[in-house]
C-alpha cells in the first residue's frame, strides 16, 4: 500500500495574527497585516510599508542565549515549528528520531544578522565580527537549530528556491514520507525586512512603493504597482496517514496528494509572460495527484502585485481551467501580509488546510477593480464552499513555479 502523507500540525507567525485562531480570524475577516515599517528607519527608501509581525515574543520560543546565536528569521521558525507541534499534539521525543526530518525553505537567509555583522567589521574590523556570523546567516541555521531542538536524526535539508521554497520543502516532505520517514518538520519563514535587505530588494524594481498600506499590495488590480514584503510564515507537521493514526493524532487537516515543480528558463528576474511552464507545473501537480482540474475547488493563487506577473498567472490559471463548465474560484490571501517569499507558500498551505476544515475560502483584499486580461472568479469577501481538493500555486523571481494539491484525507 502507497505511503500518504498527511498534515496534522499546523504552526504559523504571520503579520496578520501568530497561531491558528488569531491568524485564521483575521485571515477570514480581511484584516491588513501590512503596516508601515517600524523594524527600521525607512525614511530614505523609496518603500516604506511591510508585513511586519507585530509583538513578537521571540524569547519565549527561543530562548536568549541561542537568540544571540540566530536571526530572526530563525526564531520565527522554531516559534511556528512549536506551534505546529503542540497544535498535532506531538512529543518528538517519544518518536524514533530516524524516521523523523526537518526541511526548510529559505529565500534570503539570516539578513538581519548578517547586516549587523557587517557593520561590526566596517566600524572596528575583522575580530570584532562575531562567531556566530558563520552560521546564522546560513540558509541552513533554520533546518539545523529545529533538528538540535527536537533531537530529529532522520535525513534532513534546506531548499532554497526563493518564492517557491515552501512549497519545494512540503513536496519533499512527501517524498520522504513515501520512501520511509514517518514525520517531517517542513515549511519556510523569512525576515527581509530590514535595512540591507528591503535595499536588495529594490534592485528587483517589483516593489511597491505606494505609502498607504491599503493600497501597495494589489494583486490582478487594474492598479496593482508592485509587491510589499513581509516576514513570517508557516511550519507544518506532515506525517504518514497509518503512523499518525496509530498514535492516534488529534487531527488530520488534509493530504498532500501532489506536487510538482517548474522554471521558465526565459528572463533571470521576470516570469514568462504567456505563463506556461507555470500552468505546466499545475497540470502535473493535478496529474500526480490523480484529479482534474474539474475536481479543484479553488486556487490559491501566487498573486504577483504586478502587471506582468498577474496577467501570466491569469493565463496559466486559464490554461488549465478554461475548460471547466464553471470558473473555479481563485484567492490571494497573502494580499493581506504581503509576499513573504519561502514562508508564503507554506503559509498558503496552511490557510488552504484551515479553509478545508471550516469551508471557507479566505479573500482577496483590496481589490479596486480587476486589471485587463485578468478573467477570474477572484474571491474578494469570505465565501463558504466545500473544499475538497484545493491547489495551492507560488512562484519566484528568476522563473521558478511550483503548484501543491491537497485533498481531503480519505
């Protein structure tokens, strides 16, 4: 019998709410977790909002002598990945700590830190640059101090993929769970929302640089001027179905059923503009979870927040849907955070579990009108529905696509 991989744990630390209940009721109720930056003085950059998670307790996660030794990105995942324990009521420690793994998604690493550290040697020089500077920059520090914290030995990784590393970690997740491992501690988070790292950001020119933070993310708007980042994201506990039954998990919030990644191979920043090595990614993440595209009951969307990128994903979602007898309802709830590049495709994955189990498929916030080209049944109020089987699409800058189906467990 096929070995499934199941979600029982859900872990998040988003701008807009940290934990299942506050994220998931400002989630539903369109509440903006975008928010003028406060993490650092952005008065001489052209952005000046983000998704920032606001009173965030690090210590009271992680403690502060391993605080001094990781970036912030690194303490909200192993706050989420506690989260994410307690929420499946999970002991690490009474599972065998071979058949359980950690993978990570990373976008920019330990930026914070990183900076800091940089600083230190420009001012005083090289011996005044910390120890810990080797590692806490590392895309790796995250995958590293969650197995240290939770005795996890089975094989382990990072992927560093950028908007797509959430879910490249979820798929591999599955890999592993089919091949031999009972549980795997996979997702991403990020925290580029500082000062060297929004000014690397800006080369990209896909910023958003509107003030008002109700107005600069805007995704499939006839408005849309770019992206806003944010931090935060999403750590999950995937297990397989007949493990976690026989240890009898409180819940089982869904299957992921399939998995597939793709890249343009067209620009090193912009997407393909006729988005089909994207809708190819869709199609064989349907074909691997053995659905149709008349059996989806919703599409998390990327949501690029900006023309180009919309219209592309428009096309590809049209590609591969446009047959239907009705148009299957497509969503961007990161409208409300921002694009939080590895942890947004963990954190769409979570919100698509928690729509699952509540039926109610989250909005698209800040929509004026819909931008030219882009036909679709976009989700701009909470709407109740029967949520199967629901794709969950991200992408990243350079060409990488990646799409995730979950469905119900069976």
């Amino acid at each position: 019998m096929s070995r499934r991989a199941v979600i029982t744990g859900l872990g998040i630390v988003a701008p807009n709410g940290i934990g299942i209940d506050d994220f998931w009721k400002a989630t539903t109720s369109g509440q903006l977790g975008i928010r003028t930056i406060e993490n650092f003085d952005a008065t001489r950059y052209p952005v000046s909002v983000a998704g920032e998670v606001p009173d965030f307790d690090a210590e009271g996660y992680v403690g502060r002598r391993l605080m001094a030794q990781t970036d912030r990105w690194t303490w909200m995942a192993l706050a989420a990945a506690q989260l994410a324990l307690t929420d499946a009521d999970l002991d690490p420690t009474t599972q065998d700590p071979m058949s359980m793994s950690v993978i990570t998604g990373s976008g920019t690493g330990g930026n914070e830190f990183g900076q800091k550290e940089i600083q230190n040697l420009w001012k005083d020089g090289p011996r005044f640059v910390g120890a810990y500077q080797s590692i806490a920059w590392f895309y790796a520090a995250t995958t590293g101090q969650l197995s240290i914290k939770h005795g996890v030995k089975g094989h382990s990784s990072v992927v560093a993929s950028d908007g797509i590393s959430g879910l490249d970690a979820l798929s591999q997740a599955k890999r592993f769970i089919g091949r031999s491992l009972d549980t795997v501690i996979a997702g991403g988070t990020e925290a580029p929302v500082s000062a060297y790292a929004i000014a690397c950001q800006l080369k990209t020119g896909m910023l958003s640089e509107q003030a008002d933070p109700a107005l600069a993310f805007r995704p499939f708007a006839a408005s849309a001027n770019g992206y806003v980042p944010g931090e935060g994201g999403a750590i999950l506990i995937v297990e397989e179905a007949e493990a976690a039954a026989r240890r009898g998990a409180a819940h089982t919030y869904a299957e992921i059923a399939g998995c597939a990644s793709t890249f343009d191979a067209y620009h090193f920043a912009d997407p393909d503009p006729e988005g089909a090595q994207f809708a190819r990614s869709m199609r064989l993440a349907l074909e691997r979870a053995g659905v149709t595209a008349d059996d989806v009951d919703v599409v998390f969307a990327d949501g690029a927040g900006t023309i180009v990128g919309d219209l592309a994903e428009a096309k590809a979602i049209n590609a591969v849907f446009g047959g239907r007898s009705t148009p299957v309802p497509v969503t961007v709830p990161k409208s409300m955070v921002g694009r939080l590049y590895a942890g947004s495709g963990a954190l769409d994955v979570a919100t698509a579990a928690l729509a699952m189990r509540d039926g109610t498929i989250p909005p698209t916030v800040g929509i004026d009108s819909v931008a030219d080209g882009v036909e679709l049944d976009l989700v701009q109020d909470a709407r109740p529905a029967t949520l199967s089987t629901v794709l969950v699409n991200a992408r990243g800058i350079g060409g990488f696509n990646a799409s995730l189906v979950l469905r119900t467990p069976q």
